[in-house]
C-alpha cells in the first residue's frame, strides 16, 4: 500500500507492506503556487520515490486538508489556494483518481486530514469519542464516535472561530479572525516565539510582512528555532511559556468542542507537538480542563511516539481503501 498526506508545508509519503512500514518521506512544497502541474509534478515524484520501495503497488490511501468528496474528489482544498476557479475544476478535482492511474488505477480512498488524524489516533488508543488534533502547518482535527466510526461529515475543526476577542489574530485565508489553526497550528508558536525569547532573524518576527502570508516555509524555520531554544536550559523557562500559552488554546478548544462531541480521548500529534514542549502544552490543557470545566476532567490524552507524530497519519491512510 502507497500512502500521502497533503499538509500546507510538506508532502508526507509512506509505503507499507503486510502492515509494516518500508519507507515514509516528507517532501517540502509551496501549495502557494498557483500552477496545478507543480502540485501534480510534486506529488507524484514523491509517491513514485516511495512507491520504490514496495514489490508493487496495491492500493493507495491519502487525505488532503479541506472538502474531500465521498468518491475521493479534491471538492475544495486549500493546499491549492491560488489555483484559478476555473482550472482548479479541471485540473484538481480529480487529481487523486489521476494519480491512482499512474499506477495501474489501483483502488483509492482520499478524505480529509482530520478525519485520517482521528483515524489514527483510533488505531493507536483502540478507544472511540476520539477527537484527533494534528497540530502542523494548520490544524487537522476530526472525530471518532463510541465504535470508532467517523461520522460522515466533514468536520474541518481548523476553521471554528475560538477567539472572539475582536482584535483576535487573523489568517491570510479568510475574512475572519479567532480561527482555530492560528490557535492549535504552527503559526500559534511562531506568533510567540519573540515574547518567548527566541532569537529570531526579523523576516521570521510576527511582525514581518513575511510571516502574515500564505506561504509556511518561514514558519517551518522558526518553529525548528523554538524547539532548538526549548533544549537550551538557560532558554528553556522562557520558551516553556509559549507552549504552556498553546496548552490553554488547546484546553479551551477541547472545551468548546465538546459542545458538539462527546469526547473522551483527545489524541495530538504534528510538529508542534514534537519534544519536550509537546507534554508541557498537554499538561497545561489539562490543567485548564480540570480547573475550568472539572465536568471534562476525565479526557484522556494521548501522545505518539516521534514517528507516529510526524507520520501516523499517513499510516493510518495507507489502510483505507478497501482490496
């Protein structure tokens, strides 16, 4: 089985065999690009690297951030946010079954990152009322019921407003401010990183006409700089604070989602959460579920290990479609 996973700042690939992984690959791209063919170009050179790996190709298995259709159709996905109306209707609406093609139009099955993260986390904590939180480039979160069952809708919990301060940060994506990824998604620790004191060059400063664009690869540095500053001990009581900081958005966040979810186990995984500030953040949201709404205080969360962090989602898609 061949597996990916779309994020907005890297391609994450993995090749699986009898239910142990050969290879996993993660290819950083610019979804910024508004030419499909870079999109297609990247996306297929590194599903065939790791496809090199297997004897062949069975299945494939993906997810993508935004509205993935029932019949694995790219509806609407924000990793191709500069691609024209009318091109994206062409071109990307079925660039998943394109790619199947390629090789040998094996069966496909492609749905939304969160819903995959949750999937994940199901698959790891055998446990349903899972809501899965990828914690990357944006927020991927979704939601397993009591049997481990998704629920057939899209829950795309990255765009539920959390702040409703009206001087709440904005996003480049939408008219909006308060919006859940700039909470519980990389640009939440880089938006810290200099109250943190983290000393970082001024094109990566929260100010910097840079770091308010589409585009991640500015965040990606920053947030290696942050997590390099966390392993400094004279560094590390400061720069503590930005995930603890990250841990109340994520406490709260868990609160205002279980208005619509019953849930009880939160599984959290994605590059933000990698290191030690990963468990400062998740105790911190503990901490505020048991102070501030003691009727949640029996969440569980659950952390992978480093792999499973960065590319248990990209197993978990590798097992969807079915043989």
């Amino acid at each position: 089985r061949l597996a990916f996973v779309l994020g907005k700042s890297d391609i994450k690939t993995v090749a699986v065999k009898d239910n142990e992984v050969l290879c996993s690959m993660e290819t950083e791209w610019d979804v910024t690009n508004p030419d499909p063919e870079y999109h297609w170009d990247m996306i297929l050179a590194a599903m065939k690297k790791t496809a090199e790996h297997l004897p062949q190709v069975d299945a494939i298995g993906g997810s993508a951030t935004g509205t993935v259709s029932g019949n694995s159709e790219a509806t609407w996905c924000d990793i191709f946010p500069n691609v024209p109306p009318d091109v994206y209707q062409e071109k990307v609406v079925n660039i998943f079954h394109r790619l199947a093609k390629e090789f040998g139009d094996v069966p496909l099955k492609v749905i939304n990152d969160g819903e995959v993260t949750a999937l994940a986390g199901m698959m790891m904590v055998k446990q349903g009322n899972l809501c899965g939180i990828s914690m990357g480039s944006s927020e991927g979160g979704g939601y397993c019921d009591v049997d481990g069952n998704l629920l057939g809708w899209i829950n795309e919990l990255c765009y539920i407003q959390l702040d409703m301060n009206p001087e709440a940060q904005g996003d480049p994506w939408t008219p909006h401010s308060g919006i859940s990824h700039m909470y519980l998604g990389q640009r939440a620790a880089t938006r810290l990183a200099t109250a943190g004191g983290v000393d970082v060059p001024d094109e990566l400063k929260p100010e910097s006409p840079g770091m308010n664009s589409m585009k991640h690869k500015g965040h990606a540095k920053c947030l290696k700089m942050i997590q390099a500053a966390m392993k400094d001990p004279d560094k590390e009581p400061q720069v503590r604070l930005i995930y603890e900081t990250i841990g109340v958005y994520l406490g709260y966040a868990l609160a205002q989602y279980s208005e619509h979810y019953k849930i009880d186990n939160a599984l959290v995984l994605g590059r933000v959460s990698t290191g030690s500030g990963g468990q400062v953040m998740l105790e911190k949201a503990k901490e505020v579920l048991m102070t501030e709404f003691p009727h949640l205080a029996h969440m569980k969360f659950h952390q992978p290990d480093e792999h499973f962090k960065r590319v248990g989602q990209c197993i978990a898609a590798a097992a969807l479609p079915e043989l």
